[in-house]
C-alpha cells in the first residue's frame, strides 16, 4: 500500500511535537546554566526541518541521526526510509504489511545488495553460497537469494516445504515438478525459473520483497559481519580480482603494462597472482593504484575507482606503444614514460578523487605531457642533465602548466650550473681542487644534485649546499661571491693545516 499524499508531514509532525518540548526543555536547561541561548538546528521551524531531511541522502540521513537521541528518533521515521527504499532499490515499501520499519529494511536490503552485487571478488560469501554444492546454500542464504533474478549458481534442489516457506509459492504450482528420490520430495529449478515463479505468485516484486523481510529472523549477526569485513577489503579486493583475474592474453599484457619501466623488485613480482604475492607492494608501484587501495579515488567509490584505474592503463598501453614507435634508446623511453604518467596524475590527481576519468581524457592529458616531457629534454640537451634537472620545482611546475617562465627557470639553472663548475675547473684553481675536503668537492661538480635535506645544519657541506642553491635558483651575483669565498677559505684552511704539519713547506696559492 503506497503512502497517501501528506503521510510525510503526519508521520513527521508527530515526531516533531516531541521534539519540539525535548528542544524546550533542553534550552531552557541551557539559558540556565550558561545564562545565555545559542541558535542550532533545534531551533529550525518543523517545516524548514522537514525539508532538510527530505533531502538528504541516506548516509546524511544516517549522521544526522547519530547526534542524538531525539534526532535519532525523527530521522528513523518510516516517512522518511520508504522514499529512500523506493529510490535504491525500485520497489514500493507497504509499512501496514511488513513486520520491520523501512529504515530497518533498507539497512538489510543494502546490505545484501552490496554483497551480491560484488560476489564475483567476493571469497568469503562466495564460500557461503557455494561451498555445499551439489547441496543448496544455507537457508538464511537462500531467503536472500529469492530476490535475484540472476543468481551465477547450478539449479537449486531443495524440499517442497522449504520453496513453500521461502517464496511463498503453493503446493498446487509445484505439482508436476517433485522428483521422488531417497531423500524425499524434492524439487529442482533454475533460479531463473523459480524468481519467474515466485514474482508470478505475489504478483509485484515490491510484494517479493516484503515475502522475505517478513520470512528473516531476527538474527543478522552473520550479515553484519560480512558486510562489515567487505567495507573494510573492499578496494583490495577488487583491485587484486581485476589484476589477477583477466583472460589468458589481457592478464600478459596487463602485466607487462603494469611493469614497464617501473622501478620494482623481480623477487617481489615473480609471484605475480599466486597466494604469496604482495598486492600491498604491486598497489605501490603506481600512483593511481595506491590511492584506489587508500579508498581515495571516485570519493571513496570503489566500483567506480576500479574504473579509473582501468581506464589509466588503458592510457599506459597507448603511451607505450607511441614510446615504442619513436627511434628512441631505452633510457629515453623510460625517462619519457615516467615523467609523462608523473604529469598525468598531478594534473588529475583532484578529478580522479571526485569522479570517473575515462580513456580519452586520460590520454588528452598524457599527450599534452608527451609535448612538455619532450621540451624539457631538448632543453636538458643530454641525459645527464636531464635526470639533474627531474627535482626542480620549476620542472613539476612546467609539467603541470605548460608555462614557459618555467622553463626560463630551467634554462637559467643550468646556466648557473655550468658557471659554478667552470669557475671550479680553472686552471688556476687546481689547488683549490687539490685541497679542498672530499665531502665538498662534489658539491661543485656540474651534474650534482643538491637535495633539499642536505641544507640543513651547520656543517661546512650544509653551509656550503645552502648558499650555492641560492645562487643557482636566484641567480644573484652576490651569492655566487659567497660560494667562491666559501671554497677559497675550506681550501685555506685545508692548506694552513698541511703547513702546520710541514713546517718547512711553502705554498704561494694564485687566486681567481
């Protein structure tokens, strides 16, 4: 029986002259004790808070009722519940014939859903329903299973009684179907087959559904259970079901696009689909892969998340072959596809975590990379360069932008690069180089990387890595002054020491 026009409001109101004098007290409580009254939700007309509620989605609907035991009370109104059950699910919900509340019932009904929408990633339940073949499932099971009318399971074979009690279909509708064998009276169906059964019998799926949520017991630990172990694997599992379980071809190709020039251990990845391997590690490979395992892709979405990730190595498989097609040497093929995947996700990163991505706008975006990959390596001019240049902010920035300011920045810091080491390499200077301590001399060296942790401290390295990074991203000549004087006295003082140790020696150093 559908709900008739205004049940909303009648059901709602009722609900809301309780809440309106728990309101009272509870504020008159307040202006007690604190001396003064603070506005809040509670204080909302009943027609403004009927509207909210009317609006919000089940989940909200849910954390609005964990505040407190008065809203508690309204968000778990029938009202409210049977237009979300009819919503989700498709099918009207009748509170006058069904002997649990709409909140309850969707509570189950979602559950169940979830499960068997997932079961093919889904060990745990699949023990469940198919660990006794050629026996049916367990009872508790099959009341679930009535309402699916595509259930991946062999023909049922189950006693006369028991179809009776679980799709409510009469004994006159079995007849000419009961096989007499030793164990009884039993009957055998497709599942397909007694769903048509059973929907003909009451008529509607909406009376289906009320036919089982009348038939379940109270006890739903198990249900419970399972669903909360599948929210908690959710993402692991199906990211282990679709690396793992492709045809034959796909599963080679996956793979080998899976590990294409990314760094990974050989011992970890040779047991590649087998009970020893270590998903956790395979998940780490890849950006993209690590968030869907963190839960972080399609807001928190996983069946949509799964979809993103497919569509990324959609994106790989057609950037490899691009890559493959170019009379490129290896190095720089593998330098070209992890910057391009590296801008991929800094320009996506905020997409993927909202909504799906699909193929073609992963791959507008990888070419688009390809293109500032390429002049990001014309401007290195070789290798060497190239892979110094990878951790300069200048360098993500140009990547995620396309900005040639950036590149300038790129440009100039080579430029400033190149000026250190040849001061470093004068002729003049080969008895700085001579005296100059070991953990400084690299330093000065033109393909050097100075990582932002060295900078720290006060060690002579320390202070001179600080002083040469100004220079080398400002390009002020003051600091390039400060990096010569720095050197000169190590180098002084390097010489003072072998004096003081040969008192007979004399140096007459020329300095530039």
């Amino acid at each position: 029986m559908a709900l008739r026009e205004g049940s909303w409001e009648d059901e709602l109101q009722g609900q809301f002259s309780l809440l309106s004098a728990t309101s009272f007290e509870v504020k008159e409580e307040s202006e007690d004790t604190h001396g003064s009254s603070n506005t809040g939700i509670l204080d909302l007309s009943d027609e403004v808070f009927i509207l909210i509620l009317r609006r919000l989605d089940p989940t909200s609907l849910l954390r609005v009722g964990s505040t407190c035991r008065t809203l508690f009370r309204v968000c778990s109104c029938n009202s409210l519940w049977t237009r979300h059950f009819q919503t989700s699910f498709g099918v009207q919900f009748s509170t006058a014939t069904c002997s649990i509340s709409a909140k309850s019932a969707f509570r189950l009904i979602f559950m169940w859903r979830t499960l068997f929408r997932n079961l093919y990633c889904n060990r745990s339940l699949q023990e469940k329903l198919f660990a006794e073949i050629p026996f049916p499932p367990h009872k508790y099971w099959v009341q679930w299973l009535v309402l699916e009318e595509t259930v991946p399971l062999p023909s049922v074979r189950l006693p006369c009684t028991d179809i009776e009690s679980l799709w409510g279909i009469e004994k006159e509708v079995l007849e000419g179907k009961v096989q007499e064998e030793d164990e009884g009276r039993m009957l055998k169906f497709e599942w397909k087959e007694l769903y048509a059964l059973a929907l003909e019998h009451h008529g509607s799926i909406a009376k289906v559904f009320q036919h089982v949520l009348n038939q379940q017991s109270n006890d739903h630990c198990e249900l419970e259970a399972m669903f909360s172990q599948y929210s908690q694997c959710r993402f692991q599992w199906l990211f282990t079901y679709w690396l793992f379980r492709q045809p034959a071809p796909f599963d080679r190709q996956l793979r080998a696009i899976y590990l294409q020039w990314q760094k990974h251990s050989k011992r970890k990845v040779v047991s590649w689909g087998g009970t020893l391997c270590d998903i956790r590690y395979l998940a780490s490979l890849h950006h993209i892969t690590t968030d869907y395992w963190r839960g972080k892709l399609a807001q928190g979405d996983e069946t949509v998340g799964i979809q993103t990730v497919e569509n990324y190595f959609s994106m790989c498989k057609s950037l490899v072959a691009w890559i493959l097609g170019r009379d490129w040497g290896r190095l720089k093929r593998k330098k070209v596809y992890e910057d391009t995947l590296e801008g991929v996700y800094l320009l996506l990163r905020r997409e993927m975590q909202e909504t799906l991505v699909v193929h073609e706008r992963f791959w507008q975006v990888a070419k688009v990379q390809m293109t500032r990959v390429c002049t990001l390596e014309e401007t290195a001019v070789n290798y060497v360069n190239w892979k110094m240049i990878e951790t300069l902010p200048y360098y993500k920035l140009y990547m995620v932008s396309g900005n040639m300011v950036y590149l300038d920045h790129v440009q100039g810091f080579l430029h400033r690069k190149r000026l250190v080491h040849d001061w470093f390499f004068m002729k003049e200077n080969t008895w700085v180089r001579q005296l100059l301590p070991g953990d400084l001399y690299p330093l000065l060296e033109f393909d050097t990387k100075i990582s932002q942790d060295s900078l720290h401290g006060d060690s002579m390295p320390a202070q001179l890595s600080r002083v040469l990074w100004l220079y080398l991203h400002s390009g002020r000549t003051l600091y390039l002054e400060a990096v010569k004087g720095l050197v000169l006295q190590c180098a002084q003082a390097s010489l003072g020491h072998f004096c003081s140790l040969s008192p007979g020696a004399s140096v007459q150093p020329h300095v530039s």
